[in-house]
C-alpha cells in the first residue's frame, strides 16, 4: 500500500474521496490525512480489485473502488460469437460456480427462441446449480475465515469442495470449467455413478461442516472481527441493488428461486435464509445455513428426478446427438449449420436472471435474427455488490477492509466482464 500524491490520482477519484467534505481542499487531505492505494495486487482484496482508501490516522473516511484491471470484455465477445460458442466462456465469469452461469446463459437463450427442455434436463441443472452454491460458499468461507487469520478452516472447505469438483470430472470430464449445459438441455444424462457419488458427499457433508461451525462459531478472535463491522441497513441494501447473501444478510428476504421461479423451484421445499443484523458475521451465517438449504434441495431432487430424455428435440435449434449425427444425413447438416452459423432466434429482446451463489445473475439479449446477439449484457452480482464497499468500509480501521471484502466474496472474473 503506497502513499499517493495529487499528481498520481484522477480527479475524478479525489472528488470522489472527498465526497460532500466541502471544508477540506484536496491539498489538506494530502497533507493532513493519507490516501492508500490498496490493490489491485493485494491477497485480500480477492483478485485485482483496488481501493482507494482515505484515512485520518486508521481511520477510513472515505473509500473508492476501483474495477477493470481484470477486464476481459466478454460482453462484445459473445456479440462476436454464436450462442453455443460463448457457453464455455459462461464458466469463466464467476468461477467459483461455473455450472451456475452455463444454466443462466442457457436459459436466457432458450427464453430468448422459445425452446422447451425435458424435464429430466431441467432436474439436473437445479442439481448442478445447487451443488454449485454449496461449492462456491465452501470457498467462501474458508477465504473469509483465511481473510481474518483462520487458515485451517480454508483448508477443511476446500477438502469438501474437492468432492464436488470430483462429481463434476464424473458428469462431463471436466472439474473446474465444465461447458456442461447445452441449448435445449445438457451435454449428456447424469450417469448412475454420479448419483452415487452425489447422494454420499450429502450424507456426509453435514457433519463436516457442523467441524467447520465448531471452529469458528465459538472462535472470540472471528467473531470479533466480524460483528458489527460493515453494517449495511435493509434500505441501504435494496438501494444499492445489492443481492445474493450479501442482501440476505442484512435481513431482506429475497431470492429469485422463490421471487421469480425457473426450472423447478416452485416445487421445491427450502427456506430463504435471513438475518437481520447487516453485518459480515450475519453474511457469513447466510452462507452457512445456504449450504444446508441447497443439499436439502438436491436430496429432493434426486428423490423427484423423472426418467426421459435430457436434450430437446428441435433440430434447427439443438445440437443432435452424435450417434445421428453419424449416422444420419439431415442431422449431419443440422449440427453443420448450427456449429458453423449458430441458431436463429426470432427478432426482439429479453432479460433473463438465475440466483447465483453471489446473487442475481442476469443476461440481457438483444436479436436482430441473426446467429449471434446483437447487444448482450450482463447483470453480474459481483460487479453490483462491489457498489456497497464504500458505504461498509467507512468509520473502519484498515484492518477490517479484508474481513469486509471477503463477506461480499466477490469475484472480479465477472465483476469486470
């Protein structure tokens, strides 16, 4: 972290520091107080997220994020590609959950076509996404419990996050970027031994953990660091456009799984978890209890799961299976066309949002007909969440900017698109 002078900050970010402290000039706060460069090459800002930081001695006044160091412009890459094409670039967006955005981009498109996918698909995505969830809290976690000087418990999540990425490498050979969903469906069915696999990491999921709760829970050092430091209010939060855990945490019940129900989430039983106290330990309990909630959901998944098939049967719109493809003319010409010029929605545009492991996840596609979006963009929760830092971190010390960032877990993958 680097002393700054006048010369070395936009004046922009300074007007920004000083925000409505109309008495003090910007030679003052350089000369009396200290602007902190914080990142973007800093552990605990979880990726290259830089803060700008002004500061009366430890003190935070005022603070400034800082996005677009990791900008990879994804937005104008899927307008320059077909539909199917950018599906494995979805897994680099948030990639702590990659199946999560495979089935967001998915339906956005199907929504987008009108396409109907068999119910079996539709069972296995709200698996996967929910198996995602549990997988990107676990890191969630352990980062925020590293973050405030807990090592063991990052190492006790990612052991079970382990397990998960090993049923990934058993549904579609691929751990950590699947590209496992397809338009219409999914790349293949679920195979039994999967099933297997997934129905015993749940049976013993809880008790590991319950191992983690007990090490944190009754910890005095974390608990410290994380009550009653970066409190965001309920009002301040829905103001903010603020969602995902870090909405939930400060007491707003709100999740598109029951506000605006995809796949089948209407007919699953879970609870919203909520509480009220907008701080990064209430956040943190949010994500604790969501692991709970989501392998609740995926037990009645597998208890509901219909036999059937898992890609739609629309042949100018989804990719056919391969033992036709090899063995039929019309359907060799049929994936020719759509691999080679993409399929072709109707004109017209639409929005279309999962709830994601770190909040709302949207795609907004603008069609002009053609085999590629003519305008896409992306409603990522990272780059959203990242609004409410200023208002978290201020009146803090320096030290707690690290357990605040980690309470919001973002990550700058899909924050700077």
């Amino acid at each position: 972290m680097d002393k700054l002078t006048k010369e070395d900050v936009h004046p922009k970010i300074i007007e920004a520091l000083l925000g409505a402290d109309s008495n003090i000039t910007v030679e003052d706060a350089l000369e009396n107080e200290m602007i902190l460069n914080m990142g973007p090459q800093h552990p605990a800002t979880h990726g290259v997220l830089r803060l700008l930081l002004r500061l009366d001695g430890e003190t935070i006044i005022a603070c400034v994020p800082e996005l677009g160091y990791l900008h990879r412009g994804y937005e104008k890459m899927a307008e320059n590609m077909t539909y199917y094409e950018f599906i494995p670039h979805t897994d680099r967006l948030d990639y702590l959950a990659p199946l999560s955005n495979n089935v967001a981009w998915v339906l956005a498109v199907e929504k987008l076509a009108g396409i109907e996918v068999p119910p079996r698909a539709q069972y296995i995505r709200m698996m996967i996404c929910e198996l995602s969830r549990i997988a990107s809290h676990l890191v969630a976690i352990g980062a925020l419990a590293m973050d405030v000087g807990a090592l063991t418990v990052l190492l006790w999540t990612f052991r079970e996050r382990e397990k998960i990425l090993d049923i990934w490498d058993i549904l579609c050979g691929a751990r950590f970027t699947t590209t496992y969903t397809r338009i219409g469906g999914v790349a293949n069915d679920i195979q039994p031994e999967a099933l297997a696999k997934v129905k015993w990491f749940l049976d013993q999921f809880d008790n590991n953990l319950s191992e983690c709760e007990q090490l944190l829970n009754r910890n005095k050092i974390f608990i410290d660091r994380l009550e009653d430091v970066g409190i965001v209010s309920a009002k301040d939060a829905v103001d903010l456009g603020l969602t995902g855990p870090t909405l939930r945490g400060s007491g707003v019940e709100y999740d598109l799984r029951r506000a605006a129900p995809y796949l089948f989430y209407n007919e699953m039983d879970f609870k919203v978890i909520t509480y009220p106290e907008g701080d990064c330990l209430a956040r943190y309990f949010v994500r604790v209890d969501e692991c709970r909630e989501s392998a609740k959901i995926v037990r009645q998944i597998l208890s509901k799961i219909p036999q059937g098939e898992v890609r739609a049967n629309s042949p100018k719109k989804v990719l056919p299976n391969k033992t036709e493809i090899y063995s039929k003319m019309e359907e060799l010409i049929h994936d020719f066309m759509i691999v080679n010029f993409g399929i072709n929605p109707p004109e017209g545009e639409i929005y279309s949002a999962i709830e994601n492991p770190k909040g709302e996840l949207g795609f907004y596609i603008v069609s002009k007909g053609e085999g590629h979006p003519w305008k896409c963009k992306i409603r990522s929760p990272s780059f959203v969440n990242c609004q409410g830092l200023p208002l978290m971190i201020k009146g803090h010390m320096v030290s707690d900017v690290v357990a605040i960032v980690g309470s919001i877990d973002p990550v700058m993958g899909e924050a700077d698109k």
